[in-house]
C-alpha cells in the first residue's frame, strides 16, 4: 500500500466515525456558542475535531493540521490537513439534516485526496489525485448538460453579509433570471461533491475558509469538472471564493457573475 493509498484509508475510516460522533450527539443538547458574526460553533464541533486531529497526528505526525476550530497544529510541514469537523453547523444546530464532515491532504499547493462524508445519507464522497472520484465506492462523473438556462446551481452567502456590502446578494441576483434553479443549501463541501456526482451543474460562493473546499474541490476535479477563481484564474485553496461546475457552463456562469 503506498502511502497515498494509507491516508485516503485512514481518512475515509475517520470521516465516517466522527460522521457516526455527529448523528449519535444529532438529537441531544449541542452546546451552542457564538463566534464572529452571526458564526456559530457548537461543542459537538469540538468533539468531532478532537477525534480527528489526534488520530491524524498519532497516523502522521510529520503532516501539519489546520482545522476549523484551532484544534490542529501548523508548523510549516510540506504535507498539510485542512479538517472541517462539522460543514453545515447551523443546519445540525437546527436539527436541519444536511451537513457533513470533510478532510483533505495537500502536498504545498497541491490537493493530494479529499473525503467528505454526510452521515445522514450515508454518503462518502472521495478522490486521490489522479484516481478519480467516488461516491460510496462507485464512480461519479460531472454532468454533461451545457447551457446555464437548464442548469441547477447553488451558492452560499458570507457570515457577515448584513454588515458586509460584498456578500454575494448582488451575484445571486444576476444568476437566478440565468439558471433553472438554484439551491443554498448551508454545506460547501456537500455541494462541491453534489456538482462532483452530477446532482447540479455549478456551485459559487464567497467568504470561504480553505477546509470549506480543500476536499471539494478536488472531488470536482477527479469527477472531470473545472474549479476556478474569479476571472478563470487557477484555484487557490486559501483564497476566499470559488467557481466549481461541470466545465461546460463554467464561462457562462463566470459572465453572469461578472467575475470575468
């Protein structure tokens, strides 16, 4: 087993068992608190991370772990974690059954694998560099449709958007007259992989932290979609936004958008 090959295993294992922590904890108190604007982070967040974190780290320790609430360590390793242990916190705060956990491997600036797990539906997405991309074992290819008037899109909004004039609302209203529908669904990483299993044509957002689409992203890639910055430019994994779609409404999203 090459090494690539032991960390897509470890990290499809513990997806899976911080997805079980998640729907286990799901029904009882969740621990709520607030943190920046209008963010939430529940300790059920916590517990989920902890598990993560200290498992990557006893599995690799040369690997650094950045995770969303500042539980991993960073010290300039080359091979790094981006762990999102919760994507969707204020859906599970809700009791609203959409969210998901999300783990992905980076070698620089280079995404190696990405697992996403969604314990409501059962459903492990993953890709290794490539490898391709999986739903539950199986392929998944992007769709083919081609034109953005038949497509169905989603997107996500900024946690500060009522203080913040650069909140995706003015976006938003462009593409909905452009498309046949479009979601906001409260996961980035579940819609990556959505657009990923041909579910949907594109996602956009904005305000976006690297674990929200480190893992995503590549599972669009590995699925033969195109994932992007504003004006097509390369994907940064740290920068803010993001472009991901089956590549055949990409341009014309990109023009909607006025990100070209």
């Amino acid at each position: 087993m090459s090494e690539l090959d032991r960390a897509l295993e470890v990290a499809i294992s513990l997806a899976r068992r911080a997805g079980t922590l998640l729907l286990r904890r799901a029904r009882g108190p969740k621990g709520e608190h607030t943190k920046g604007a209008a963010e939430i982070v529940t300790e059920v967040d916590r517990a989920s991370e902890t598990l993560i974190v200290r498992t990557l780290h006893e599995a690799f320790p040369e690997h650094d772990v950045e995770a969303e609430e500042g539980l991993g360590e960073v010290r300039g390793a080359p091979y790094r974690w981006y762990v999102d242990p919760l994507d969707g916190t204020h859906n599970y705060a809700h009791g609203y059954p959409h969210y998901a956990v999300s783990l992905a491997l980076w070698h620089e600036d280079e995404p190696l694998l990405g697992v996403v797990y969604e314990p409501v539906r059962h459903e492990c997405f993953w890709a290794a560099r490539g490898q391709g991309a999986y739903l539950n074992g199986r392929p998944i290819r992007v769709s083919r449709r081609a034109r953005l008037a038949e497509s169905l899109v989603s997107t996500g909004f900024p946690y500060d958007k009522a203080t913040n004039p650069d909140n995706n609302l003015t976006e938003f209203a462009r593409v909905v007259p452009a498309v046949s529908g479009i979601r906001r669904s409260g996961s980035a990483a579940i819609d990556l992989c959505y657009v990923a299993a041909g579910r949907q044509e594109a996602h956009w957002e904005i305000g976006l932290k690297p674990w929200d689409v480190a893992a995503g992203g590549l599972i669009v890639l590995e699925a033969g979609g195109r994932v992007t910055g504003p004006g097509g430019r390369p994907w940064k994994v740290r920068e803010d936004r993001i472009v991901a779609s089956n590549g055949l409404v990409h341009e014309e999203l990109l023009q909607w958008l006025g990100w070209l």
